[in-house]
C-alpha cells in the first residue's frame, strides 16, 4: 500500500480463478485490464486456513507436473484472502492482502485526445481513492479539464507455445524502425469505427508517418509483425532459448487468449473401501517402510494404529508400491490422471454397504423404483461432497484438449519451482446412478460393430489425424484416447437427465456438473453422477438429492426419454452422423437437445447420440433403454 492510491482493483469468484481468470489470464475491469501475475508474487504470510488437503489430487497433480518437468509440489492453496477488505476498507493490511494482478495491455489511449503510451512514460495517472468501490480504479489524462479516462490499447501479441507480449505500436507504425525524429515519439490511436474489420489508424506525431492496425492482421499481416521475444508477461520474463514460433495480433480479451488446464477430484471417506491413497499420504512415515503383509499386520496390532485394520492390506501395500514408483508414480498426461482419479470414486460411490458419513462426503441409497429397475441397478443420493480443483498450467490459443493432448504447448504458472499449486474447493450434493451392467454389455456387444458405431469412430479417428501436430514426432495412434461405446451411451443419458433436472426443479443446469465411470475393457463400469458444482449456497440446499426420490426420478426418467426422441431440429438434428470428412464427435444431438453448458459437460458436448437410447431411425434393439421405457 502507497500514499497515493488503494490497491484493490476487484474482486473475483475461487472458481473464476480456476476455470475463467487464473495464473497468466486478463481480467477485463470496468475501465482497464489487468494480468494475474505467477506464483512468485502471491503471498500467504500471516494468513491460515488456505491449506486444501486433498491427498489424491495432489498426488495426481504431482503426476501431472512430472511429465511437463516441473517440481513437485506438497500443497494446494486457495487464493489468498483475508477478512476486512469488505467490512474495513481502511484496514491496510486487509487492503494487501489478495491476488496480485498488473495492469496488462500497459499502453493506453486517452479517450478525449487519443494519445497513445506506456503507463511507465509518466502520460497517464492512476485513480483509486475509494476503498469501497474498487471497480472505479481508473487511469485518467491530464489533457483537459476534468481529466479524461484513459482506456487500454487493446492489441497484444501471442503465439501457441503461450507467449504474451506488448504490440509493439512505434515500430509498427515506423515499419520495424524507429521514428527518424524523436527517439520516443508520441502517438495518437484513432479508432474510425465500421462494420468490416478493425479500422484503427496509428499515427507518430513526431514524423507524421501513419498506419492501420489492419496491416497486422491475417496471414499477410503476420509478415509485418515482428519474431516472438519469448515473453511470459505474467512472470516478468523472457525464455532463454527464444521462441520460434509465429507471433499473432490479439485483441485482449479474446476467448482464445487464456484455457486451464485442471484436475479434480472428490473427497472420499476413510475406510475399508475408501480413499486408500489418503490414508497412506497422511501416514507415509509410518507406513513407507512396510513392504509385506505380515509386517502391516504387525503394525495394525498396536492399539496406536488400529485404525489400519478397517483396510485391506493388499490394497494399501499396493497404494505404498505406487508411492515409492518415482515420486508419485508414473507420469501422465492431465487427462490421463484425471483418468484415474475415478476409479477410487467409482469403489466408493458403487461399494456396497455404503461407507460412513464424513464432514465431506455422505451417501445414502435409494430403493429404485420397479419401472426403472430394466435400466438401473443402483441410484444413491450423494448428500454430501467436496470437490477439490487444481490449476496445473494453461494454454493460449489452442485449447488443451483431452483427444488431442499434444495439439497445446502448457505454460507454467510461476519462473522457478514452488512447492504448492492454486487450488479451491465447492462443497454440493448429487445423484449417483449406476446402470445395469448386463443392460449395457449386451448393447456394447450388438454396437460396437453396427455401421453407426463405426461412424463414431472413425470419425474419432480423423479428428485426432487432423488435430495432429507437426511439432510431435514418433509414434502416433489415431485411436488412442477413444472413450469406448459404453461412454456415449452414458453421456447422452446423463445429459438428458440433466436438462431434464433443471427444468424440474429449477436448477441452474450451469450450476450442475457430471463425472462418467465407464471405466474400460478390463475394469468396465457404468455409473453417472450428476452433482452441483458452484460455490455458492444454490450448492447445498438439497434439491438435487430429493428428485432421487420417488415418485420424482421416475417422471424425471420418463420425461427425458420422451423428450430425447424429438428435437425441434429434426430432421437434421435426427439424421446427424459424422461421414468422411467430417471429423465433428457428436451425432443426433445439437444444443436444442442434448448441449449443455461447457462448465457442465467433462468431455466439452462430445460423444453424444440419442440414437443410442431412443429410436430415431430404426426400431429399439438399436437402443439401450429397455422398451418398457420408451413408451
């Protein structure tokens, strides 16, 4: 904190910082723009409580980081903050206590007389002098009475390996050199409007020589743009190998500009068929050395460890194998560890009897009534959990993409090594449905060669042949990464339960989320939770669990059947399927029908049909639902 001004600019949401607005992202304020600055300058001295223990997740994240040639880290912290900013706004300590952030674009215009420059050339003066109202910080210019605001100049250089950089205004308009007459000329941006393109001229008032931001633009305007610097302007950086990559103009604020890259995971109870991996992290000092049952045994026979005989021995021996394989185990990719942060939920969710309640986690099953018992085997209300969420990195313009994992450069989120990563965590409620299995093995089994299926696949397969990137090199499997028949079919009925819920209960289907267990060839599963996921009250207040009663899950059931077989876009929506060359991966499903929100969907409105449960074209042995329900 100075003299002169407050330093909180905002606020935002532990969830915005995960998904929208994290490490390396530009926040769009009222009257300019800032950059969440790296890990280095965050600070959590003299705060408590930041600390999210979820063993699981940080094992994954280690994993993660392992295969990018990161550090590890021991801790996941949320993002600093501390009672007062709200209630004291006076209180300095409070005031410097948060997210650090810079102002990013740093050359701004003056809305009244265009001048064009630097925040560090002096031109432009900052305002913040209301604590109350941080949104009115501002830069302001002393060209006229009333000081008119300054705005930021809007153009930014990027690249695919998640470069950030300045557009670099007085050699563009001076053709790559400088002004001939001032060694810092002043500029001026004026902004024609139109409905073409961007029509901005830059002007040097020192020499006179003028040009258009449009000579920076698509693939001729590359040519006039200067090599990627190699810049991480989070970090306040430069790559010492330089970039190769070809630099492109940006308008700040794009949607392409900043993408996560995230890992979550449930809070699971302890217990005999429970979280194995939490209890061998809590207790890895006692338990690293234990390498045969006999030993474990030993080790449980103390009243001090009793606890240890509520699990199996077998399975913690092999959790303690996995812990002492390299640091955390194998290094995978962020979908692969995502990956295998299910299956332990799938024990947990599917085990019978249920486990016991914990302050984060408490299941309860529910008879399933007669006239859905051909289609599930199992529905459980979760009335409690914590999901914990991890930022592990971002990527700019390509997006990371779970099919695709090598199309996008990951960018790391702080210049030398930390032991902790950001993190949050919501706290909601949820259905758990598991479908009959021998339902859907026998589907799989008449599926997986019908020509619909192949549709699916080898449209798969051209979507990954096509997302290739020339940077890779060896070995490459178009294949790899499919999800499997069994996944579609579960995906589609967990958004068609979803859409349904929010029209039933007036659910927010934003605020809903999913998680699939269909596991794979040698540990098949078919589960579908269906959960709330934000972080504000709408989470908890147990509307989601009571529509797994009766007689409301039946209707819930029934009505997204019926609905699933109608779609104000059919025909075209009906008859959708991907045929060479189109490489799209969904089928008879469009945002009329099955879309959901992309905080809501894991796999981004891929994967979907509802041919596979309803007949649209053919009659029902196509389909998985059971005829009983299709009426």
């Amino acid at each position: 904190m100075n003299d002169r001004h407050f330093r909180r600019v905002g606020a935002a949401r532990p969830s915005h910082l995960m998904y929208t607005a994290g490490v390396g992202a530009l926040i769009d304020l009222p009257n300019f723009s800032v950059l969440v600055k790296g890990l280095e300058a965050w600070s959590h001295t003299g705060l408590s409580g930041y600390d999210i223990d979820e063993p699981r997740l940080r094992s994954a994240v280690n994993r993660s980081l392992q295969l990018y040639g990161r550090a590890q880290v021991t801790q996941l912290r949320s993002a600093p903050w501390t009672e007062g900013a709200d209630s004291a706004p006076k209180d300095w300590a409070a005031q410097g206590v948060g997210v650090p952030v810079t102002p990013f674009p740093q050359w701004l215009r003056c809305t009244a007389c265009d001048v064009l420059a630097a925040i560090d050339t002096g031109e432009f003066t900052f305002v913040n002098h209301n604590p109350r109202a941080p949104h009115e910080a501002k830069f302001v210019h002393d060209c006229k009475r009333g000081k008119p605001l300054a705005v930021a100049a809007r153009f930014t250089l990027v690249c695919t390996a998640g470069h950030l950089d300045e557009f670099p205004y007085t050699p563009f308009v001076h053709g790559g050199g400088a002004c001939p007459k001032v060694p810092r000329p002043k500029l001026r941006m004026r902004d024609h409007g139109g409905n073409q393109a961007a029509n901005v001229t830059l002007e040097c008032v020192g020499c006179g020589g003028k040009r258009n931001i449009r000579d920076a633009m698509g693939e001729r305007g590359r040519q006039n743009l200067p090599a990627c610097r190699g810049r991480h302007a989070h970090l306040g950086s430069y790559d010492s190998e330089g970039c190769d990559r070809e630099a492109n103009l940006m308008v700040a604020g794009a949607s392409n500009q900043w993408f996560p890259l995230t890992l979550s995971a449930l809070a699971l109870p302890l217990g005999k068929d429970g979280d194995v991996g939490k209890l061998v992290e809590k207790h890895w000092d006692e338990l690293k050395g234990i390498t045969q049952p006999d030993q474990y045994h030993f080790l449980a026979g103390i009243p001090r460890y009793g606890f240890l005989k509520e699990y199996d021995a077998a399975a913690v021996l092999t959790a303690i194998q996995a812990r002492h394989a390299g640091e955390n185990g194998q290094a995978v990719t962020a979908p692969e560890a995502q990956a295998d942060l299910l299956g332990p939920e799938w024990d947990v969710l599917s085990g019978s009897p249920p486990a016991a309640p914990t302050d984060d986690f408490a299941l309860a099953p529910v008879t399933v009534p007669d006239a859905l018992r051909p289609l599930f085997s199992d529905v459980r209300q979760v009335e409690r959990l914590r999901e914990a969420r991890a930022l592990i990195g971002f990527t700019r313009l390509d997006a990371p993409d779970p099919e695709a994992p090598d199309i996008a450069t990951p960018v790391r989120l702080s210049r030398t090594s930390q032991e902790w990563i950001p993190a949050s965590e919501v706290r909601g409620e949820g259905i758990f449905l598991r479908v009959r299995e021998d339902l859907l093995t026998d589907w799989v089994a008449r599926m997986e060669k019908s020509p619909r299926m192949t549709a699916h696949r080898e449209a798969f397969a051209r979507f990954r042949t096509n997302r290739r990137s020339d940077r890779i090199t060896g070995p490459f499997d178009p294949m790899a990464g499919w999800p499997g028949e069994r996944y579609l079919a579960l995906h589609t009925l967990s958004h068609l339960l979803i859409r349904t819920i929010a029209l039933e209960c007036g659910y927010n289907s934003a605020s809903l989320a999913e998680r699939i267990y269909a596991g794979d060839e040698t540990a098949p599963k078919s589960g579908i939770l269906i959960y709330t996921a934000v972080p504000d009250s709408e989470g908890t207040l147990g509307g989601l669990v009571s529509l797994a009663e009766n007689p409301h899950f039946e209707r819930i059931v029934r009505r997204a059947l019926r609905e699933a077989a109608h779609c104000s876009s059919d025909p075209l929506c009906a008859e959708r399927l991907p045929h060479d060359p189109e490489d799209f991966l969904h089928g008879a499903a469009c945002h009329v029908c099955l879309f959901v929100s992309e905080t809501t969907c894991e796999r981004g409105n891929r994967f979907l049909d509802r041919r596979f449960l309803v007949p649209l074209e053919h009659g029902v042995d196509q389909v998985l639902t059971p005829p009983g329900l299709l009426g």
